[in-house]
C-alpha cells in the first residue's frame, strides 16, 4: 500500500523530469536516422563554400576531414554516451542534480538562446529555397526587406514547431524518413556536376584517373588560396574543423537529451551516420556542387545562396533539399531548445515549452542575419558549454574513482554549487582567454578548456565537500532511484506493445521508394560516364533533373505512406 503515494508523486511530474524508462528506449536504426538527417543540412552548402574561402587544399579536406569526423564520433560513443544510458537524463535534468536549481537554471537560458538561434537559421536557409522558387529578392541585410519573405519564414517555421512540439518520437520519424534521401541527393548533386567542373579545368567530361581528379580539386574547387589570395588552412586545421563543429553536442554532452533513449552505449556509433556520411560526403559533395555551379553562373562560390547551389545542381529536387535538409535539424534543436525550456520550467509541459520558444524561433529567423553568422555561433556555442559538459563529466565518471561522492551538492542541500559556478567561469576565462591571445588554433580549444574545468572542478568540489561520505543520502537516492524503475515498470505493464507493419503491401510501397532512390543515383552517374561531349551533358544532366524531381515525389509519398501504415498498425 505504501507504493501508491510514491507513484503519485511521480505522476506529477513530466516525464522529461524522469529517467527514460526501459520500455520507451531505442534501437541503433533510430538513432542512425536521426542523426543522418540532422548532420545532412542545408548548412552543408555553407560549410561546402567556407573551406574553399578558408584556403584548404583537395588532399587536407579527404584526409582532414575524415580523420576529425572519426573523432567527433569517438567522442560521443567514449563521453556523451555513456554518460545518457547510466542517468537516462538529458544534461538540463542532470545538470540540476550535481550543481543546483540556479546553476541549472542559468546554463539551461543558455541553451535555449543557442539552440533557438541556430532552429532560426535552419528556417531561414530553407526559406531562401523558398524565396527562390517565387523569385523574392535574396536578403542581404540583417532585416528582411520584403513582406513576402517574412510570411514563407513564418510558414516554414510553424512546420517546425508542429514536429518538435510531439517529441523525440516525432523527430525521430521525420529524420528517419528524409535521412536515405538526403544522403542520395547530396551524392547524386556532386557527381552531376563534377563534368561541369571537369569541363572547366580538363576540357572533357570526365577525369580519366584520381590524379586528374585531384587536379580538378586543386584548381577550382579547393586550391590552397584563402579569399583574400594568401595561403589557407591545413590538415592540422581541417581536422580541428571538423571534431569541433559539434563540440557543444559531444564534449558538451547536449546530446544526453537525445543518447538517453539507447538501449545501449554502443549506439553512440550511429552517430557516425552523420559524421561519416552526413559531414564528410555532405561537405565535400557541397564543395563540388558550389564549385559547379560557380563555374556555370560564372561567379564565385562564396557568392552564391543555397537555392542557387542546390537548383542548378539538382533542379526542382534541389527546393525541397535546402528546406528538407533545414528543417531537420530545425526540429532537432528545436526539441533540445525545449527541453532546456522545460528544466527552466518545469510546471510547465515539454509541449508548452517548446511551442513557446518555436515562436520566438520564428520571430528570430525573419533576421536573415542569423544565417550568416551561424559558423561563429556555432563555435563559441561549442567553447561556452564545453567547461560545463567538464563538470559533469568530472562528477559522473571520475568522482566514484577518486573516492569522490557523486551529488554532493545535492545532499547538502545546496541550493547551488559553488565549485560548478565557479569552475564555470574560470573555463570560459580560460578558454576564451588562449583564443585572445592566439595560442594555438581556435579549433581545439575546446580540449585545454575540457581539461583545465575537469582539473579546477575536482580541487574545488573536494574542498567543498565531495571528499566526504553522505551513507544516509546515498541510500535514499537509491531507494528513490529503486521506486523510479518500479513505477516505470507499472507504466509498461499497461503500454499496449508496438507491432511491426511486415505486411506485403508495406514492403511493396517500401521498395518503390527505395527503387525510386536508386534510379536517382543511377541516372546520376550515367549523366557523368554517359557524356562524352558538353551537349550530350547538358541533355543528361536536364533529363536528371526531370526524372529526379518526379522520383523525389515518389519517395516522398511512399516513406510517408508506409510511416502511416506503421503507426495505423500499432494503434490496433
């Protein structure tokens, strides 16, 4: 009789509050989906021109960037991974629980600002597409000039807010279902433009060996020479580039939100999904087709919008890719914006939180000039978070090692942590501190400042009190934790289970789609080995555009047909 009281306070709370319980976790195919998707967006257009502009060489960004992918996905299977299948919380819950209600509360405003600023960029990308298919002037200022522009933001944005308002389920499922197309398109795109690119610097349509191809690299596309005409980044810098770019999701352990739903830590791997295929074929794909697309428009690459890129590389498919590809990782920081909302908050639903800060998003992302600084957001995000994504680190795995109690803080009622905070601060001096003074690259801050809060926040959390033992607290938290795993599996002993759809006509509309991907990347190449002059090409590369636009189509009906069938299945 005495459990009912305890599930009642349960029942209370959001379920954003709790650990994830068991029955609600994840298999890897989720998270490869979703990660595929998300790290396949229309920033890649962006990305694809910025190391051009940065002066890298062909041969750095092959290696460089595969070998700092390689990291960025070690980091979140050896750090973040972990960290989410033994608490089963995201950071903003965590976060509470080793530092205190204010420390939480500050750090977590933090994330919504970031994370709502960069769901506005996304939005505006994917409007540019939109601003292009109905001829609105491009908008260069840092206010929207034109009426129009404003009311396609306001539209593309209130898709965004509609997914992520449902949930990581939600999310999930949209990722899943765009992430095989967004892969084929970026391939599908650089290979139909690389003839054009071949044409500029070889006289043919295709380089007949990896030297020619490299050739084609260093002299249109990636040459060594910055924007200003002197010599660019290297190796060292490319591989900085790409393990940094999601410091702030890795190192700083946003992405426990996410993680927290793995059946097992493993599954840290399928971030490679979005590393490997997503970053480093997106980017380098993006690179090509800017590259094409330069040449064809006889401009420069850093001139060129997304919607230019994308439409003259992929036709009417390359609208939907700049807006798919935006909204997909829109929704995702979106969601994680309103989970760090909900920890702010926590009277008040996920739903509402997010909804809440969706409209500030779309607000926001009228700003054109969110999208054009989103690479410098992107980095000081990744340099603000990382100390704190340090100190609960430090408190998570290594406090048990050294004899340390992990909530210390809590258990002395603490109503914040002085050695967080401070240790905080003194990483954001830190770090911020060797950028000013130009120590080392900017792309690897992240690691002194990583090591320096650890160091810092063990000295100061021992002198406070994490040194010493608290039995009586301990045995509560376990026995709190104990009722927890209880009252989830209540919940599950009434959760009616999910039934796969495994019908022939699911697996019939399934292959179609599938079929439709394939013909796409089919008749990609044969517009790049079937056209041996520049009006065989240019008929080729017309006839690609055409059959893939009505093939994007088919895809499109057939994954959400099937997703319907899928969830009209578990209903029953």
């Amino acid at each position: 009789m005495s459990e009912t009281p305890n599930f009642q306070q349960f029942e209370t709370m959001h379920e954003e509050q709790l650990p994830v319980p068991k029955h609600k976790l994840h298999d890897w195919t989720h998270f490869a989906g979703l990660y595929a998707a998300e790290h396949v967006a229309a920033t890649e257009f962006v990305i694809g021109a910025t190391f051009v502009a940065l002066g890298a060489k062909t041969m750095d960004i092959i290696l460089g960037l595969l070998i700092g992918n390689i990291l960025a996905v070690l980091s979140w299977t050896l750090i973040t991974t972990p960290i989410a299948v033994e608490t089963r919380l995201s950071l903003y819950t965590y976060l509470n629980k080793i530092a205190g209600d204010s420390m939480s509360k500050l750090y977590n405003w933090a994330n919504i600002l970031i994370f709502t600023v960069i769901s506005a960029a996304m939005v505006t990308v994917s409007s540019t597409a939109v601003r292009f298919l109905f001829g609105i002037p491009a908008q260069l200022d840092w206010y929207p000039t034109n009426l129009w522009f404003v009311l396609i933001v306001i539209l593309v944005g209130l898709f965004v807010v509609f997914v992520a308002i449902y949930g990581f389920q939600a999310v999930s499922d949209f990722s899943g279902l765009c992430a095989p197309w967004l892969f084929t398109m970026f391939a599908s795109g650089a290979i139909v433009l690389l003839p054009a690119l071949s044409l500029d610097v070889l006289g043919t349509t295709l380089p007949s060996s990896w030297a020619e191809l490299v050739q084609i690299g260093d002299q249109s596309i990636w040459t060594g020479v910055n924007s200003d005409g002197e010599a660019g980044i290297g190796l060292v810098e490319v591989i900085g580039f790409g393990w940094a770019a999601n410091t702030i999701t890795h190192f700083g352990l946003i992405d426990m939100a996410l993680l927290r739903f793995a059946k097992k830590k493993s599954y840290g791997l399928a971030t490679s999904t979005g590393m490997l295929f997503g970053h480093y074929i997106a980017w380098i794909a993006a690179g090509i087709m800017g590259a094409g697309t330069a040449v064809i428009l006889g401009q420069s690459i850093v001139q060129l919008d997304p919607g230019d890129v994308a439409f003259h590389a992929l036709g009417w498919s390359g609208f939907v890719i700049v807006i798919v590809a935006g909204w997909t990782t829109a929704i995702t920081n979106l969601y994680r914006a309103g989970l760090a909302a909900q920890a702010v908050y926590p009277s008040q639903s996920r739903r509402k939180t997010t909804m809440i800060v969706g409209v500030a998003m779309v607000i926001v992302a009228c700003f054109p000039f969110v999208f054009s600084q989103i690479l410098p957001l992107l980095t000081y995000a990744g340099l603000l978070v990382v100390p704190v994504g340090a100190i609960v680190f430090a408190e998570h795995q290594l406090f048990p090692k050294i004899g340390y109690t992990r909530y210390w803080s809590k258990f002395q009622d603490y109503k914040y942590s002085t050695p967080a905070i401070a240790s905080w601060l003194l990483g954001l001096v830190f770090g911020f501190g060797l950028n000013v003074l130009d120590v080392m690259s900017f792309y690897y801050l992240f690691i002194p400042t990583w090591i320096f809060t650890i160091v810092v926040y063990t000295i100061l959390a021992g002198r406070y009190g994490a040194a010493d033992g608290y039995p009586e607290e301990e045995e509560q938290e376990h026995a709190y934790n104990a009722t927890v795993d209880q009252y989830h599996q209540h919940l599950a002993e009434k959760e009616i289970p999910a039934v796969k759809d495994s019908s022939l006509m699911t697996r019939v509309i399934n292959m179609t789609g599938y079929t439709a991907l394939l013909l796409t990347l089919a008749l990609a190449a044969h517009t790049l080995m079937g056209s041996p002059t520049e009006d065989s090409y240019l008929l080729n590369k017309d006839s690609f555009q055409l059959i893939g636009f009505i093939c994007t189509v088919i895809y499109f009906v057939t994954a959400c047909w099937s997703m319907q069938r899928g969830k009209s299945q578990m209903n029953k």
